[in-house]
C-alpha cells in the first residue's frame, strides 16, 4: 500500500455483516489496495454461510466494478 514516505505490506480485510443479527458471516483477507474485486466473494461466501437462496448485497463505492455486479 502506498503510504507517505514509500510503501508498507498492509492487510485489507473486507467483511459481509448479516444486517438482521449484526453477525459477521463472510470476510477475506487480502493484500489488495482496493475493494474492487471482493464483491462477487463476499456477497456468495454470505449466501453459503446463510444457506440462503439469495441474499441483497449493499457496499460503498470502494466495491463498485461492473464485472463484480454482474457475477452477482
């Protein structure tokens, strides 16, 4: 991750939060800067860990990728 002076190794840890329990229920640990490419996993990850048929997927900007909506 780029940081002022140079650049560290950081950990980026997106996480999906069953809203009805406030329960965690799906996250990844990743070195990627930016959120872009987690939406698809996570929003599936959820949908196994819940057993759901579907579920509704709701993220910032920071998720936003037309192809990870798609997969979706």
């Amino acid at each position: 991750m780029k940081t002022t002076p140079g650049t560290e190794v950081c950990d980026n840890v997106p996480i999906a939060v069953d809203p009805r329990h406030t329960l965690l229920v799906a996250h990844e640990v990743t070195h990627d800067v930016t959120d872009l490419a987690q939406l698809a996993t996570l929003a599936n990850r959820a949908k196994d860990t819940l057993e759901a048929e579907r579920v509704e997927a709701v993220a910032d900007m920071g998720y936003y990728n037309g192809e990870e909506v798609k997969k979706c």
